[in-house]
C-alpha cells in the first residue's frame, strides 16, 4: 500500500486541480490525475472524520467520568449516559449537549451541597464553558469561519471537565484518608 506524502506528484495534481478552476488552463487538464487527485481528497476527508469521532468519544468518556465522580444520595440528579453518548448523534447532538450540560450543572451543585465542599478546596466546574462551546458551535454552522473559535472553546471546556474530575477525585481520597485517620484515633483511646 503507498503512503500518500507530499511527493511531487501531489504537488503537480494540486497544481493541476487548482489551475482547473481557470478557464484559461481548461483545456490542457488530465482527466485522470484530477480524478486521482479528487480520490486522495475523499480519503483524507474520511481519515479527519474518523479521527474527529475518536476525539469526541474521548470527550465524551471524560463528561461520564465527572458525572460518576459527582455521585450524590439522590439519582434524580444523575446525568443518565444517554445524553452524552447520544452526542455523537449529527444535529441530536445539539439538544443532548445542552441536556447534558443542564443535568451535569445540577448534578455538581448537589454534589457540594451534600458534601459540604467549599469552592476552593476543587477545582470548579464552569458549565458556561459549556454555553459558550455549544453557542460557538451552533454559531459555527452558520459561519464556517467561527470553527476554529468553537474547537478553542470546547478545548477549554474539556480542560475544565479533566481538571473538575481530577480535582474531585483527589478531595474525596485525602477527605477519606482523614475520615479514616480520625476514627482509627478514636478507636485507640
């Protein structure tokens, strides 16, 4: 199988691609390396959407490890994983998100609540964070020139998720380390 490298020959089947486009060059065209060319371009295409779905899933791991770190005594609160599995789903994807997101925000607020957990003993989740991933990529569909801001503010959203959920996870394991110091203290007297 050849590995499709910037050869030469891709770079003359992108100069040829690109001199199609003025009628000034039309006539003297290979049909069969644009052909080709338009092959390579399908190809790459597949790979990016693939990587991209690979990405998203990882993301989507990380919301579902927050969400089963934010366990709380009540599960009318628990974001059901439906909703963030179900973000993979083309245009559903925008009303999972946002469900997801709503459901995840109640979810941390009842968690601190129950926990007595003072905002600066974690790091804090931001759900606007969020908002704004989910604006700018909704405003990206319209203007595909705001892509790259919405990629920007959904990086920073999963940063955010990562560092809420390592936070978390580090609080109730030195909380519970302590518990544990305390009552093997009371245990001795």
């Amino acid at each position: 199988m050849k590995r499709m490298l910037l050869t030469m020959k891709n770079l003359k089947l992108i100069t040829i691609l690109l001199l199609s486009t003025t009628q000034m060059y039309a006539s003297n065209i290979d049909n069969e390396l644009i052909t080709r060319m338009y092959a390579y371009s399908y190809g790459y295409a597949f790979l990016i959407l693939i990587l991209f779905i690979i990405i998203y899933i990882l993301y989507i791991i990380s919301q579902n490890k927050l969400i089963d770190t934010l366990k709380t005594d009540d599960d009318k609160f628990k974001t059901h994983t439906f909703w963030t599995w179900t973000q993979l789903i083309p245009l559903w994807s925008f009303v999972a998100q946002v469900v997801a997101l709503v459901q995840m925000t109640d979810q941390y607020e009842v968690f601190i609540k129950e926990n007595n957990i003072k905002p600066s003993e974690i790091s804090e989740y931001k759900p606007i964070w969020g908002w704004f991933s989910i604006g700018a990529s909704v405003l990206s569909s319209l203007l595909p020139s705001l892509f790259i801001i919405a990629i920007g503010l959904w990086i920073v959203y999963w940063v955010n998720i990562s560092s809420t959920t390592k936070s978390i996870q580090h609080y109730l394991d030195t909380s519970s380390i302590e518990n544990e110091n305390k009552n093997f203290k009371r245990e001795e007297k």
